[in-house]
C-alpha cells in the first residue's frame, strides 16, 4: 500500500516540474529536478505516457504534461489571468496599503500582467507589459525557482544595485530558500529604494503559474531583514484566491 | 485587522441587480468585509417581455444578508446603516394589505408599453412629458409599465382606485418587505418613471393625468441619503439611510461630487454620467436629464446620462455567435497580436443606434474588409466600437452641457482590458482613471447609507476613500486621431438606414435575438 502511494507521489513530482516548465524536458533533466534516479523516473513516465498524461513530440524527444491534461503554465491566456486576479489585487493593495504586481515567465524575464498602484493616489505609471529581471525582483526569484525555462547565464545577471545578486552560486542558494519558504524577498536589488515580497500564484496540479507581489519601502514589507509577517499572510492569502479563481480558465 | 466585537462598525449594502441580488458588508475605512450574491431567474414570456419573480427576488434578499454577515462572523447589531441601490425602470405591483405582488417585475428591458408610449406620442404629450420629467416619453421607463399593468390584470385599476395597490421600483419593494410597509422611493429611481417633476422634484400631477396614473398607488418620494425606516425583517433594528439606482450608485461610489466630475461604467452596455450640478440640462441627442443624487436639507445634483446599448456584448456576440475568442478577456489578446485595425470597423448597431445618432432603422456592419484583415484586426475593431461609442457620447454631453470633464472615472468588467481603457484614453483625449475597488454601484449605496448614518461626516470624507488603482494617459496624436474619427463616421453611415434597404419580415426579431 506504501509503495502505491509513493509512487503517485513520485508521478506527482514530475508532473509538477513538467507543468512548470515553459518547454519539454529530458529524462535527465527531470530526474535531476525531482531527485530520482533515471531509472525511477523513465518508469513514471513510460507510465504516465501510457495512461495519456505525459506526451512526446516524437520517441526519444522531450517530455511535456499531455495539453489536455494542463499546460495551465502554458495555455493560461494573460488577459484570463488578469481578469480573474484583479480583484483580488485590489483588496491586497487595500489591504497592505502597498502597490501590487503580477508576473508570468516569459523567456528570461518576469513579464507584468497586470499592476495595481499603491494606494495613496500619488501621481503613479501604469507598468503592465514591463520586463522584470528575473534575478533582481521577487517576482522574478519566485518565476526562476519554480518554473523552468531559458536560465540567465552568468554575464546576464545584470548589476542594478550594489545589492543585486550576480553570483550564480548566491543566487541558486536563495533560489532554494524560495523553494523552501514558499515567499520570495526583494531588498533594493532592482532599485535601491524598492523592497517586495512574492509568492507564486499555483495551478491545479500544484504548478506555478504566476507570481504574485507586493511592492513599498524596507520597513512595509520587512522585519530584521525578513518578510514582514502582515503582509506576507495578506498576500499569501490572495496568491489563494487568485489560484481559485484561474484553476480551470484553460 | 482584529477588530474587537464591540468596536465593528458595518455598512451593509443591497444591490438589486439584473441578474442577481448582492449584499456587501464594508468597514468605515470603506473597506470589503463580506459579499454575498444569489442569482435569480429571468423569463422572457414573450418577443420583447422580459420578466424577474419578485418573491424570488425578496427571498434572496432573505439569504444573501445573513450569508454575508456570517461571513464577516457579524450579527445586525455590529451594521450601523443600510443602502439599497437597485436595478433602474423595473417595477412590480403589489397588494398593501398582505404585501402579495399582483404582477411579474417587468424589467427595464422589457417593451411591453410600446402601444402606451404610443398613444401618449400620438396625443401630442411629447413635449409636456419632457419638460416635467426631464425625460421624454418612452418605454424604457416605468410609467408605462404600470399603465400596461393598470389596463391588463384584472380588477387591478379599480384596487388601484380604492388604495389597496402598491407599485415600485425595485428598492421600494425591498424597503417595503424589509421595514413591513413603509411605501417610498427616491428621488433618482423617481426621476426614472416619467412621472416626476424635475424641479419640484414631486410627482406631477399634470404627468399623472398624461398616464392616467391613480396617486394612491405611488410611494412617497425621498432624498437619496435620508431615513427610510428601520428594518423589520432580516437586519432588524438596522435604519435603511440611503436609496438610489444603480447608474447614480456608480456615480456615488466613484465620488463625483463636483461639476464636471464623470463615470463610464463598462459592462455589458456601458453607462456615462457626468455630474451637471444643482441646474439640469435638459436631455438632448438621446441624453437624459437626470437626478445624480439628493442629500436631506441640501439642493439635488443633477446628472446627464449618455448610455451605449452595446459594449461588453459585442465582445459577448464575437465569443458565442462569431467564435472569435473563447473568453471575453482573450479578445485583448488577439487584439495585441496586430498593431492596428487595419482598416476594419465594426458599428455594432444591433438593434440601432443609440445616442447620439438615434437611428431605428440602423443594423451592424462590419466595413473595410480586404485580404489583409486577420482575426487579429477584427478584434481591435471591436475594442474600438466602444472606444468611438463612449468618445460620442462623451462629445455630445460636453456640446450640451458646456462642460468637459478633466478626466473619466471608470469601472466594470471591461476595465481589466487595457488596450481598451488606453483606446479610451486616446480616442477621448482624456485621462481615464480605474478605482482601486470596481463595485462601485454597492460601494456606492455604502457611501450614502454611511454618510446619512454619520459613519463619515460629509462628502470630502467620502472623497477620500477614493483610490486610484490604474490610470491610463492619452498618447494618440491628433492627426491619427482625427483620421480615425473620420473613418469610423464613415463606417456608421454605412450602418444607418439598413432596415429601408430590405423590410424581409422576421428580420428584426433576429437582431433584436441577438442582443437579448
């Protein structure tokens, strides 16, 4: 009976890392993402490909999750996702006092889906169909530990701050605290003066689908250096929502 | 956000809606606490009727406010005022003795009262009716309706007669069933009807002959914020402050409370009201001299309204009739995937054209098709449609009014769509605004319920509960601007008149189809 559940359990791990990248993956790859052995996962997806869950464009290519069964992370239109999210960007930024972002992977950057400014009524520019660095925004930290597709390489992490991370070897550690946590934190890494948290926004088969973040100064979204408990709970609570509300838009 | 059970002070607004029944729940920072909401059924018995049942309607009223306060984890002694904003023109009668509606609602789409409306036309009453009421005579608004009713239910013009009627609107049916018999209405559902004057703000007894209206039957006006009786039945001990139709709801909520201040809501039409002051301007080009809001002791405020029949169901009819898209939301983004319209227009006048240009006879078109036109195109052109629509409305509210608005507020679904909102902007020449919390109609009816409660001490309070989510600047320039203007008038003569070019029987009933 253990064994059985395992090894759904397993399935579920490599559909995950599947519905979160943006392409197909190796055999290797997936292994490596889900920390099983080759032989292990060859079986799940020789499984999976013959129950109709996993697809190959043709033997010996990349796997990807079988578009009927998700590819939310891929099939999920931005205009749905805005649609459904705003709602619930509103009450976080009611809620939080703080200016609400977004993002979707696209390529190597975090691409705005929709903004909703900080709500004081200062003169603010609407960002929506901005790029995001990946490395140097929150946003971006949740978008590149959780979804797979083109990595920066290490001359693209690009300098902004004297704060931005640009060792790839500081980068992957934080990577896997993000991992770990389930919250990204950015602390002048972009521009100096910004500070933000971000969680992601999950799809049905516990895929990432976007993330979500709030935006203001060091001491509204940080405490000793860490994510501020209030609006980390507000916004944790709406990646929620937001979820509810776009699992079965695709 | 503890808030201790004694400290809560809750507003809770009802909005009577077309489609379903919503109680929201806010805070006095004017914050959402809870929201609950109840779809009723909508008949359409016939060609052109369409109908609610308003038992259903009251019983929902029954299930959505404890819903929301047990979401909130509140009872009725934590809400301080209620609101009640509601579906505009649909009206019911009802019994006085047992509080039985004696009819369906008849809804404010329903055209029933077309032969009414004509017979009050052909007697030459036009230009009284329009100079009481500010509005002229039509089967949009409820006069008509209770004419019908009075001249079709049986026995029901002689009750009538001997005061055992009751008739209203939708906010004086809740209000009746909520504080067990308290018969009013307010001032902007009244100024709906056909039958109130629009500077004694009463009904006109000259209005009540033209209709053949028996004054028994008709409630009490009041003030849109003022005390409508303290509930009976499902907040008990809970006053109800405030009143008002939805469209003026909207304009509350979105605070425009000074001259020139303007709302556009987009939904499936899309509603413009511009805030002309204590003076109305008299409805001209298919506007409509109306009342923006009254505060007890205090002169009313007027509006002008300009509505567009069809906004958000365009988008609807390219989804379900066309296939264009498979979410109303995708259509932004198969609009993005060209830069232009390239060269297509589509003038949705699927039962006519509206305001400004009034035109029975007109019928959509789709104009300026080649080879280059991808879905890609097709879709742009029916952002625009709305786009040009508001932008002509907005036009002839400034030529009759005299004033321009420095920016447009807007809410509703559509306002997610950004391509739309920055063709809005652009086609307009005029920042275009989103507020950070989109039910403006409930948020609305909040606002004027707390201020007539005390929980906010005057309009600059309410002022500035209003927070700015996004914001959209104009960027097209004049030349393109004008040229587009150009094509679009163009395309629009294309549309007019079509009905005279081929009277094939069955052919309105299609169209009419279309939008229903």
């Amino acid at each position: 009976m253990s064994g059985n559940v395992q090894s759904v359990e397993r399935a579920a791990s490599v559909l995950t890392v599947l519905a979160g990248a943006h392409r197909s993956m190796d055999l290797a790859e997936i292994a490596s993402a889900v920390g099983l052995p080759k032989t292990t996962v060859h079986g799940l997806l020789a499984t999976m490909r013959g129950v109709g869950w996993v697809e190959q464009d043709r033997p010996s290519a990349g796997y990807r999750v079988a578009r009927r069964l998700s590819g939310l992370a891929t099939s999920l239109d931005p205009a749905d996702l805005r649609s459904a999210a705003t709602p619930w960007m509103d009450r976080l930024a009611l809620d939080t006092g703080l200016e609400v972002h977004l993002a979707r992977r696209d390529r190597d950057v975090a691409r705005l889906v929709q903004h909703v400014y900080r709500p004081d009524n200062t003169a603010q520019r609407l960002r929506v169909g901005e790029a995001l660095p990946l490395h140097a925004t929150a946003l971006g930290k949740v978008l590149l530990a959780e979804t797979t597709g083109a990595e920066p390489t290490a001359d693209q992490l690009e300098t902004f701050t004297r704060f931005t991370v640009t060792d790839h070897g500081v980068l992957d550690e934080e990577l896997a605290g993000v991992r770990a946590e389930g919250h990204a934190v950015e602390t002048g890494e972009y521009y100096p003066d910004l500070h933000g948290l971000a969680v992601p926004v999950r799809g049905s088969v516990g895929e990432c689908l976007a993330a979500l973040a709030v935006v203001g100064r060091r001491d509204e979204v940080l405490e000793r250096g860490r994510a501020a408990s209030k609006p980390l709970a507000a916004l944790v609570r709406a990646a929620g929502y937001v979820s509810r509300s776009i699992v079965g838009l695709a | 956000m503890s808030v201790g059970p004694h400290s809560r002070r809750l507003v809770a607004s009802i909005d009577q809606g077309t489609g379903s029944t919503r109680c929201l729940l806010f805070d006095a920072a004017g914050r959402l606490v809870s929201l609950a909401q109840r779809e009723h059924a909508h008949r359409y018995p016939r060609p052109g009727w369409s109908e609610h049942d308003a038992s259903e309607i009251w019983s929902n009223v029954r299930r959505v406010v404890p819903q929301a306060l047990s979401d909130a984890g509140a009872t009725p002694d934590d809400v301080v005022a209620l609101g009640i904003a509601n579906q505009r023109e649909s009206c019911v009668v009802w019994e006085r003795r047992t509080g039985r509606p004696l009819s369906p609602v008849i809804t404010w789409e329903d055209t029933r009262a077309s032969g009414v409306i004509e017979q009050i036309v052909a007697a030459g009453h036009t230009e009284a009716v329009l100079a009481a009421t500010g509005i002229p005579p039509a089967s949009y608004f409820a006069a008509g309706r209770l004419r019908w009713l009075l001249d079709t239910v049986p026995d029901l013009e002689r009750r009538a007669l001997r005061g055992e009627v009751a008739f209203g609107t939708m906010e004086t049916w809740l209000i009746w069933n909520l504080t067990g018999g308290e018969h009013l209405t307010d001032v902007t559902n009244a100024s709906r009807t056909n039958l109130m004057n629009l500077d004694s703000l009463r009904w006109d007894s000259d209005m009540l002959d033209v209709f053949d209206i028996p004054e028994e039957t008709l409630p009490e006006i009041r003030a849109t914020a003022d005390a409508y009786g303290t509930c009976a039945e499902v907040l008990p001990g809970v006053p109800i402050t405030a009143a008002l139709g939805d469209q003026q709801a909207a304009l509350f909520g979105q605070t425009c409370f000074d001259v020139g201040q303007s709302k556009c809501t987009f939904g499936t039409g899309a509603f413009f009201l511009m805030n002309v002051g204590q003076t109305p301007v008299p409805s001209r080009h298919g506007l409509l001299a109306t009342v923006g809001y009254a505060l007890p002791g205090e002169p009313p405020v007027f509006a002008l309204e300009g509505s567009i029949a069809v906004a958000g169901s365009l988008v609807q009819w390219v989804r379900d009739n066309v296939g264009l898209v498979d979410t109303a939301p995708r259509i932004e983004t198969l609009a993005r995937t060209v830069s232009d319209n390239g060269g297509c227009y589509v003038v949705p006048a699927f039962s006519g054209l509206y305001a400004p240009r009034w035109d029975a006879q007109a019928r959509g078109v789709i104009v300026g098709l080649t080879a280059y036109v991808t879905s890609g195109h097709l879709a742009r052109s029916v952002l625009e449609a709305t786009a040009w629509q508001t932008a002509e409305v907005v036009e002839a509210v400034e030529q009759v009014s005299g004033q321009r608005p420095a920016s447009l507020r807007v809410d509703g679904g559509m306002t997610t769509n950004h391509l739309l909102m920055q063709n809005v902007a652009d086609v307009l020449d005029l920042p275009v605004e989103r507020p950070l919390f989109s039910e403006t109609v409930s948020v609305g009816a909040a606002y004027a319920a707390g201020l007539s409660a005390g929980v906010w001490p005057d309009l600059d309070a309410l002022r500035r509960l209003w927070r700015r989510a996004a914001s959209w600047q104009p960027e097209m320039d004049s030349a393109t601007r004008d040229r587009e203007r150009a094509h679009w008038a163009h395309a629009v003569d294309r549309a007019r008149g079509w009905l005279d070019h081929d009277p094939a029987p069955g052919r309105d009933e299609q169209a009419r189809g279309l939008t229903g």
